[in-house]
C-alpha cells in the first residue's frame, strides 16, 4: 500500500510501503492538519506495484512506481 499526492490529475510524490491501517491513518492526519492547499489536490491510498530498496536504517523506501 502506498499513500500518492495527486496534483491536477497526476502523481507528484509518494510515500511507503505500509499497510492499508498506516496509510489511512497518514491520510487523516494529513488532511485534517489542512495540507489540503488547492482545490486540485489529492490523496489517495493504493495497492500498487512499485520498487523497493532498504535504506541504511533498514527501512523499506519505494524508488519507483512500476505500474
């Protein structure tokens, strides 16, 4: 699952991997602290196919959406 900023219809960033809960509740937080500064912007939770790299915390970082 990751969490993906729309703007005017297109990807601009994303964030994860995480689990449907993690995002949903990234989500809220985001849009309820008014992050939400134009009328064309989105957020959106999604199961999509992407690359992986583990960073040097060993956390998992999405390098690239693959689909």
């Amino acid at each position: 699952m990751t969490l993906l900023l729309y703007l005017s219809g297109g990807i601009i960033e994303h964030t994860g991997p995480m689990s449907m809960s993690e995002c949903l509740k990234m989500k809220r937080q985001i849009e309820r602290n008014g992050w939400k500064d134009r009328k064309d912007t989105r957020y959106s939770c999604e199961k999509r196919q992407v690359e992986v790299a583990v960073g040097i915390d060993g956390k998992e970082y999405i390098v690239k959406l693959v689909d």
